[in-house]
C-alpha cells in the first residue's frame, strides 16, 4: 500500500482572529490536497492553532481573559473561516491538547538525557511577534524587520538545543534535495546562509511564561512556539512521542509556509528531527506575503484585509480565485479591495460567468446538447503546472480556455449561425459545451462549489448566473 500523501500548513498564532494571509497558505494548501485527491492518492491535511507563548498569554490578558478561554475562541475563529472557504482537512492540530503535550514532554526528556537540551544563558534580542531571539543579521536599523519594533533585551537562563554539529548533513539534504525547498530562490537563500553562518544554538524555554509546555526535568521552564509547534506536525498523525514507532503518514510530503518562517523550518525543525533519528520532510513550500500599503500584513502590524469582507463580497470561491491568482506563487503580493474588485469583475463575472450562460443559452438550442464530463485525466501541461507547485499558472491556464472561447464566441457569432447555418452552429456549441467541461473538471482542486454548479449546469442545460457583477 502506497504511504498517504501529507501536507500541513503552519499551525497558526491564537492570538488575534485570522485574515487573508493565513487564508492564503490554507486556500493553497487545500487546493493541492485536492489535486492530490483527484489523483486518487489517499491524502491527509493538517492545519492548526499555536496556542502557546508570550504573545498570547499578554493579548488574553488584554482581553481580560484566562489564556485558554482566549485561544478556545480563536481556534473558533479560525475553524469557521475554514469552513466558509471550502478548506477540506482531514485533522485540526491544537496545541494544548492534553496528548500533544504529553508527547512533547517525552521528547524533551529525551533530548536533555542525551545532552541534546541544556541548561545555559541567553542574552539576545527577543521578538514576541516571532517568538524568538533574533539575530543581528535580521534586524534592521535594530528593528525586526517582520514586525517593524525593536525587540526586547532579554538575559536569562534558558535551556538551549545543540545545532552546530548537524549543520553539514542538513546543508547536504537541501543541496540534494532530499529536504527540497522551492521556489528555487528560497533554496538559494537558505543556502547561502548555512554555507555562511555557523548555526547558533538554540534557545528552547523561558523561564518566566507560564502559558507553555514545562519541562519534565526543570518545571520552572515552560517551552513555546519553537519544539511545541513543530512536533504538532506529528502529534497531529496521533505520533505519541515514540521515536520507533512513526505515523504511516511520515513523512511529511509538503509543508506549506510563508517566507517569514522558513528559516526555522529549514534549520530548527529538521535538526529537532535528526536529533530524535526521524525522517526530515521531503518538501517545504514557501511563498510570498500579502502587503498591505506596502507591508506584511500581519495582526501586530494592524493592517490586516478582513477575510470575512472578501467572503461577503466576493463569495467563497470568488475569495479562493482572487487569492490564488493574486501573483506568482513565491513572489510577495500587494493586495487592494480597488484592485480584487477589478480582478473578481474582469475575470469571475465577465470572463468565466459570461462564457457559462451564454453557451448554455445558445445550447438551449440544439436539438440534443452534448452535455458528457470529460475525463478524469487532466492535461499534461496542466498536471505539471500543478506538480510543480505552479498555482496560479495553473489557474491562468484555465483562464487562457475562458478568454479564448469568449473570443471564439465573438468571431463565429453563433446567434447569427443558428439562423443560417445549422451545421455548423451545431459544431461550434458542441466545442464550447466541451470546453465548458473541462473547464469545470480543471477548476475542481480551486474553486469546487463553482466547479459543481458548472456540472450540474451542463446535465440540466440551465445556469443561473455563477459570478454576479459588483
Ligand atoms: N505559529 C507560527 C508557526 C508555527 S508552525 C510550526 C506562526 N504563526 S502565524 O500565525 O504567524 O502564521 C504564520 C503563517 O501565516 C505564515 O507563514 C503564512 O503561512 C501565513 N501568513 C501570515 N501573514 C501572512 C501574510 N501577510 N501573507 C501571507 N501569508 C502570511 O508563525
């Protein structure tokens, strides 16, 4: 038996209600997961919440409220936004859940034994937007460049994780692939920088966050984000901790990730990995950032773009196209409600919509309309556009067939045919009912209610309008 395919997105920070950032990787993710689907491989899909840290310990405090009440909340918010875009995975990762702490406790029992954790002292720049010390490297003007504020001083005790000696294997991995990172320029990237930097240890714990994990050894420590998280890519799979026994799933076969967190994912998380002798992912897959006015869009920044005012606007599968035709995969993206509402009319309403309703009125009058699915193959171009993580080429791919039928329809004029010449109005609805076809057959992994209705349309001969004009 063939092992499932596994894709994760990040767990994501409890510490605010979501936005279209992360709706971005989780709409990207969905949509491979999918394609993976309708190529018949079993697939399992996580996505989660990072309840952990100093970040949400202090914005429940806010709020006036215990840590757990805070982030049960927002693992709400989260869940119902991926309920609204369509996002179909097969398992939420928390955690505070009581078997995911259990197992990354056993991890770090076995980590101190070995000497892999030890007790140490940090002095550096600790970013709380990031959870993490920073090095001087990515800072700029002493400012964190993801979250523009200068991080704290922080001195104090901490248990560290040894990094340096498994430097060279990992730079092996990345070089051969065997950890392969893509785009390409992000694998260039994090290249140069293990062929020029020696890998600091790690810290793994503070001592004054009670909103963590404890260390079994020293209960005065919790540990957060960075070990925590990481191991929910297996404790989601239901892994208890055992380095011997590991989930059929494993390993995992494509992390999905913003650029912001490459880096950790292409260094801590695999050495977490090496260390404990279980197999590293075989794909991480980062892309760019939303921008807004010309910055990461990010909750500490406060200036997200609400998914809940693209969902009203736009509709699911309008928001889950605006998304992902947004840019190239990989490259940042500057979002405006201006330039979405332009793009949603251009290509959703008059492009896609306008192509559906009128042929199916025209095939309205043939005698018997040929209304057969194609398929279940995809074309080849098309599949290795999808192989190739290339999302939005793959949607443009199929907006090349909208704008070329659109085009086809002014130059034959079928409403002139169908009075003059029959034979051949015959000939060319038929081509544009097939094209139609699969039309929705491609838009299954990314807009699959659209994809539906557009099938169900072609059985019955009648449409109502897919993308309304705003
Ligand atoms: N909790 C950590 C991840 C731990 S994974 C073991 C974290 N969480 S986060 O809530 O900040 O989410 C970061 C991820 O959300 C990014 O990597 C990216 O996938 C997505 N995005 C958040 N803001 C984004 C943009 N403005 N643009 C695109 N995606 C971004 O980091």
């Amino acid at each position: 038996m063939s092992k499932p395919f596994y894709i994760t997105t990040p767990v994501y920070y409890m510490n605010g209600a979501p936005h279209i950032g992360h709706a971005y990787t989780t709409v990207a993710a969905d949509v491979l997961a999918r394609f993976k689907k309708l190529q018949e491989e079993e697939v399992f899909f996580s996505t989660g919440a990072d309840e952990h840290g100093l970040k949400i310990q202090r914005k429940a405090k806010e709020a006036g409220k215990e840590p757990q009440e805070f982030v049960d909340e927002n693992v709400a918010r989260f869940q119902e936004l991926w309920r609204k875009l369509d996002i179909d995975y097969t398992k939420f990762a928390r955690t505070t859940d009581p078997a995911h702490k259990q197992a990354v406790q056993k991890v770090l029992q076995d980590l101190h034994e070995r000497g892999i954790i030890y007790k140490g002292f940090y002095e550096g720049r600790y970013c709380v937007g990031c959870e993490r010390f920073k090095t001087d490297d990515e800072l700029a003007d002493g400012k964190c460049r993801e979250h523009n504020m200068i991080p704290e001083l922080l001195k104090e005790e901490t248990y560290l994780m040894k990094m340096a000696a498994a430097q060279k294997e990992l730079l092996e991995k990345i070089e051969s692939n065997a950890l392969h990172i893509t785009p390409e320029k992000y694998k260039t990237e994090m290249l140069s920088f293990l062929r020029s930097e020696n890998l600091q240890d790690v810290s793994i714990s503070r001592k004054h966050v009670s909103w963590g994990i404890p260390l079994p050894f020293d209960e005065s420590h919790t540990t957060y984000v960075w070990v925590d998280a990481f191991l929910s890519y297996l404790t989601v799979l239901g892994w208890s901790g055992d380095k011997n026994t590991l989930p059929a799933e494993w390993p995992v076969d494509a992390q999905i990730i913003g650029k912001d967190i490459l880096r950790v994912h292409a260094t801590i998380w695999p050495i977490l990995l090496m260390h404990l002798g279980v197999p590293t992912p075989k794909l991480l897959l980062a892309h760019g950032h939303i921008l807004s006015g010309g910055k990461k869009m990010s909750k500490t920044l406060g200036n997200v773009i609400s998914a809940d005012e693209m969902l009203e606007k736009f509709g699911v599968d309008g928001t889950r196209y605006i998304l992902m035709s947004a840019g190239t995969f990989g490259d940042d993206l500057d979002l405006t409600m201006e330039r979405m509402t332009e793009k949603y009319n251009a290509d959703l309403a008059n492009g896609l919509g306008n192509l559906v309703s009128r042929v199916l009125k025209l095939a309205s009058q043939l005698k018997a309309p040929n209304s057969k699915l194609p398929t279940k193959q995809f074309p080849k171009n098309f599949l290795d556009l999808l192989n190739d993580y290339k999302l939005d080429e793959g949607l443009k791919y199929i907006w090349n067939i909208v704008s070329e039928d659109n085009k086809y329809i002014e130059e034959t004029k079928p409403w002139e045919l169908v009075k003059n010449d029959k034979a051949k109005f015959e000939e060319v609805i038929q081509k544009l009912l097939k094209d139609i076809a699969l039309i929705a057959h491609l838009l299954q992994p990314f807009l699959p209610e659209t994809s539906r209705k557009i099938e169900t349309a072609l059985q019955a001969g009648a449409v109502e309008p897919l993308f309304q004009r705003i």
